[in-house]
C-alpha cells in the first residue's frame, strides 16, 4: 500500500514538473510547397489539461481536448475545417510533435521562444534629460542579435551571448565600445551597461509587445 502510494505521488509530481516545462511559446519551420513556413505554439498547462493556440502571420486557432500524461501530452485543432491532432513529448528541451490527419501525417520539432526575444523599452536621464531608446531582440540557440533603436538612428549589437534569462552583447556608439549585460526578472530585463563616455549604468527596459 505504502509502495503504491509513493509510486502515485512520484507521478504525480513527475506530472506538474512536466506541465510546467510545458508552459511557454515554442516555434518551428515547416518545409512547404511554397517554402519555409513559421508558426508558433502558446501552451498554458493546468494539471493534467493543456490549452493554448497556434498562431503564424495568417491568423491563429484555439486548442480543444487538450490532455498531460505523464511526460506526454496531446491537442486537436481545426484548420480550414480539417480536424489535426498532435501528440508530443519534451526531450532534451525540445518538442517532438507527431501530426495526424485526414490530409495525412507528419512529425516535426518545436524549439521554446526566449522570452528575452522581442521589442523592449527604456528611458534613461541624461545632462539633456530623459533619453528613450528600443532593442529589437533576435534569440537563436545560444545566440542572440539585433539593434538598438532611437529617434537619432540604430546600431546593431554584436557577440551576442545568451544563457536562459542571462545575455550580453556589444555595440559601437560614437566610436567607443559598449558591452550591455541583461537579466530577465519578474517580467523586465534588468541591464548593465559597460564603457562610454558615462561608464557603467544601470537601467531596466519593459517589454513593448505581448509575449
């Protein structure tokens, strides 16, 4: 009885820790007839139940009967009015996606979206007063890219290193070096800036679009 209990409550926790590296958006790039084609995955765990949207730049669609069990999980889905259903697991960070339909079958992988990624905001003083500026963050891998942005122009960052919600970058501005280092904290990034004129700053910038 005591060893039926713990092996009942070692899967349910094994159930929640699963749900909750479920949680997130994931994104993946199709092959098609007419080329490459994104779109991405919001899944929201609750439990054993899973709901959430896919979405591209064609719109989006709602989950149904979406179910966790154990380290699975499942969804359907309506698409031009054809009923598709995946059935996936987390291995190694990644989703392993098996899709079934009418129209056929197909398995493909669904990498988590950084939550760093994305447009970002910061108003910082300055001796001529408040100074506004944006950063458009491109996270692949390890890697992450972009620019900063401003009323005056951008420039784009480089060396771009990242490491869960860690990352630093570098950019020229003026003709010194900068080295900006970031944290994601309670849904804002924390950064530090290095070199300039001004030497080492602290800011923090807030997200400018929906996660």
């Amino acid at each position: 009885m005591k060893k039926k209990a713990l092996t009942t409550l070692f899967i349910f926790l094994c159930t929640i820790t699963f749900a909750q590296n479920l949680n997130g958006t994931w994104t993946t790039t199709l092959d098609t007839e007419n080329g490459p084609y994104t779109f991405y995955a919001e899944l929201k765990a609750d439990g054993d139940a899973l709901t959430g949207r896919l979405y591209s730049v064609d719109g989006s669609v709602n989950i149904s009967e979406g179910k966790i069990n154990g380290n699975e999980f499942e969804y359907k889905f309506l698409l031009n009015y054809n009923e598709i259903k995946h059935e996936g697991k987390l291995v190694d960070g990644d989703l392993k996606i098996k899709s079934t339909s009418e129209n056929g079958d197909g398995e493909f992988t669904m990498k988590r979206v950084s939550k760093v990624e994305g447009k970002w905001e910061a108003t910082i003083p300055t001796d001529n007063g408040p100074f506004t500026f944006n950063a458009d963050y491109i996270v692949k891998g390890n890697a992450i890219t972009g620019y900063l942005s401003s009323e005056y122009g951008s420039v784009d960052i480089r060396d771009g290193k990242i490491s869960g919600d860690e990352f630093e970058y570098t950019f020229n501005l003026d003709g010194y070096l900068l080295r900006h280092k970031g944290k994601l904290v309670d849904g804002k990034l924390k950064m530090k800036s290095e070199g300039g004129e001004s030497g080492n700053d602290e800011y923090e910038m807030t997200r400018l679009e929906k996660e």
